[in-house]
C-alpha cells in the first residue's frame, strides 16, 4: 500500500520532469534555429551590399582612369595610376595589418558576445 502510493506520487513527478526536458530541448532548438537565421539573413544582405559597392566602386575607378587618361592625353597613363594609387594602399594596409587584425578581431568577438544587437 505504501509502495502504491509513493508511485502514484513519483509518476507525476516523472512526467514533469520528462515535460520539462522536451521543453528544454525545443526551447534550445528555437534558440539554434533563430541565431542561425539571424546570421544567414545578416550574411545575405552584407554579401548584397558588398557586391553593390563592389560594382559601384569598379565603375567610379574605371571613369577615374579615363579621366585622367584623358588629361594625360594616353587613355592606358590613368589607368597606371589608379592602379598605382591602390599599391600604395596596399602597401599601407602591409604597414598596418597588425592592428587592423586586432580591431577586426575584438569587432567580431563583441559582435558574437552581444547576439541581442539588432542590424
């Protein structure tokens, strides 16, 4: 009789416990599910911008280089140039790839850390 009545006690406990764990582990689903999209959708549309940017910028570089071709009288000098502007930044960005790494770094940690920041 005693035995009895502590399983009646102990089957609803047991039965909330494995509720709650079905919970648990939807609720964290849920969580996986919205992080994902959340970094899939922010993912698509900075690849969007950049490709746009990317565009833009290949044009505005295109019409620089015959500008200044057309001032230096050989449509190919501007081009040099242009092309020589982005050596040297590049050789900049050689001269400073240290501490841009690390600020690119710390964005990236802050950014993961701070996943309630809306974009």
């Amino acid at each position: 009789m005693i035995a009895e009545e502590q399983k009646e006690l102990v089957e609803p406990l047991l039965e909330r416990a494995r509720e709650y764990w079905t919970t648990s582990i939807e609720l964290y689903k849920l969580k996986a599910l919205d992080k994902a999209s959340r970094v899939i959708s922010s993912l698509v549309t900075r690849i969007i911008m950049v490709a746009s940017f990317t565009i833009f910028f290949l044009f505005v570089n295109i019409a620089i280089a015959l500008w200044l071709g057309d001032l230096l009288e050989k449509s190919f000098y501007g081009f040099f140039w242009v092309a020589g502007l982005y050596f040297a930044v590049w050789l900049m960005f050689l001269a400073f790839r240290p501490g841009i790494k690390k600020k690119i770094s710390d964005a990236v940690i802050a950014r993961i850390m701070n996943d309630d920041q809306e974009d």
